[in-house]
C-alpha cells in the first residue's frame, strides 16, 4: 500500500485549520477551546511560533491524576516539547514514519516558522481506509477479468474441440 501513496504530500490528508494558544495560557483556557471546537489538541506559540503541543492525554497525565488545579497551571508546564514537526513538502510515508519512529500522534506541519496544518494518526487511518477500498475494488476488478478470461478460454476450447470432431 506504501506505493499508493509513497509520493503524496502530507498537505493532502492534513486539517489546516489549527487551533493555537500561548504557552503563558492556562490549562483551563486549552480545555475550554479544545471543548468548544470539539478537537483533541492544541499547537502552542511563543511569540507566534509553534513550540509545543498539548493533547487531552497530557492535561489527564500531568494535571488530572497530578491533582493540579487547572485554572492556575499553565500551558508551558505541561505542553509536550520540544515540537516535532515537519515542512508540507514532506511525503506522507515520511510522516507515518516519522510518527512511529517517535510514537507520536499528532505532527505540526510548519514552513518557515509558519503553522500550515496537523496530521493525526486518525487522518492516516481514513487515508489508508480510501486506499484498502480502492485495492479492494481493483482486485475484484481483476477478479472478474480473470474469470471471464477463464470462460473465454473454456469457450474456445469448447468451440476448438467442436470443430475438431
């Protein structure tokens, strides 16, 4: 499947509409956005540049079960950093593995300390959903040649045998 999309650009499966915060942010600011445009993560700025992320599972791990309080935590103190991230011009096999190499599942896409979009592993999943799809009508596609390749072969050896008696 890799040969699918070996030359495909993460600019094509990515959402480039990213929410972004200031890492001087509280927790409860990222949780209220995050809540109120119903997404899982948030890229976080210093002086417009991306320097982090931060996910629900970092707000769980590192306020939740560390019982901190929310509205006076901030961002910076639990944000996932340094950022990894990657240009637009990256191909998507590149992306995927890149984010098992680190076992992330988000990557900012960034040119030129500009935010472009984030990949998830949810948008590579619905990208390899489309391509499985595409196999599989493809094989059944194959499928139906060969078979009536195998009739058309039977066809003409009946019709040979015919002729020859």
């Amino acid at each position: 499947m890799e040969l699918l999309f070996k030359h495909k650009q993460v600019t094509s499966y990515m959402t480039p509409d990213v929410r972004t915060l200031e890492d001087k942010e509280t927790v409860f600011n990222a949780v209220e956005t995050m809540v109120h445009y119903n997404i899982s993560c948030i890229v976080i700025t210093r002086d417009k540049k991306a320097v982090g992320i931060i996910t629900e599972r970092d707000i769980i791990r590192r306020v939740i079960l560390e019982n901190k309080d929310f509205k006076r935590v901030r961002i910076r103190e639990v944000m996932s950093s340094p950022l990894i991230s990657k240009p637009s011009n990256t191909r998507i096999n590149d992306v995927i593995e890149l984010m098992s190499r680190y076992a992330i599942r988000r990557l900012v896409i960034v040119d030129d300390d500009t935010i472009k979009g984030v990949i998830t592993h949810t948008d590579i999943v619905r990208m390899s959903n489309k391509y499985i799809e595409i196999i599989e009508i493809v094989k059944l596609y194959f499928y139906v040649l060969i078979g009536i390749g195998i009739i058309s072969s039977t066809y003409l050896l009946l019709r040979l045998w015919i002729y020859k008696w």
